[in-house]
C-alpha cells in the first residue's frame, strides 16, 4: 500500500480523503496542545460549503464544527450561533438575494459581538 501525503487521512470508513481538521478534533499529534483561534484582525470568511454548518473561515481552514463551539470558543450567544448555523445549511442550496442579504445581517451581528476584532466578509 503507498503511503499517503501527511495532510491525507483516512476516514472511519477506511476510505482515504481530504478532510478538515476542526479546532475541536485536531490531529493526533496536537492533542495535548491548547486550540488557540485566528489572531485578532485577522480575516475570517464567512463561506458556504457543503456539509458546514458554522461557515466561518481563517486562513488555516474551517474554524468551528457546530454552534456550540462557536458560542463556547467566542462567547457568541446561542442565539446568534443558532442563526449562523440554520444559515449554513440554508445555504447549501441555490444561492439566492435572501441568503445573501440573511448573510449580511449574520456578519454585521457577529462582528458587534466580537466587539470588532476580525475582519469578517462575505464569500459567496
């Protein structure tokens, strides 16, 4: 069997892929060290993807698995986090003015609640 590139794994399955790595399940060799989120002012997009649904994105790759991380990792309220999460599944549909325009007030809330220390966008 040939050896597989190191950003490579297998899945439960067995089936090799390309998988994200959420900060909640980071690889093996990082499990003894402490998840530490993008740094302030840097840029996160705000990006659909199939099978996402908290669609929020440093330059390192997904950074939460669901809402509950979300709320505990940044002290957003359930309430938002909830909302982004419905969104991130809403969207993986057609994309429509309604999901960007759902997709703006998300950003504009998430931005207040982080009292600014991102830069979040909108990646359609």
């Amino acid at each position: 069997m040939r050896e597989l590139p190191p950003d490579r794994i297998m899945s439960p399955d067995g089936r090799a892929g390309w998988y994200a790595v959420p900060p909640g399940g980071h690889g093996a060799e990082d499990d003894d060290q402490a998840w530490e989120g993008p740094s302030e002012g840097s840029l996160i997009r705000f990006m659909s993807e199939d099978s996402v649904d908290v669609p929020l994105w440093s330059e390192d790759g997904l950074i939460f698995v669901d809402g509950d991380e979300l709320v505990r990792e940044w002290s957003v309220s359930q309430e938002l986090a909830s909302d982004i999460v419905e969104w991130g599944r809403a969207s993986q549909g057609p994309r429509t003015a309604r999901i960007d325009a759902e997709a703006a007030r998300l950003i504009r809330s998430l931005r207040r609640e982080l009292d600014y220390r991102f830069r979040i966008v909108y990646q359609p």
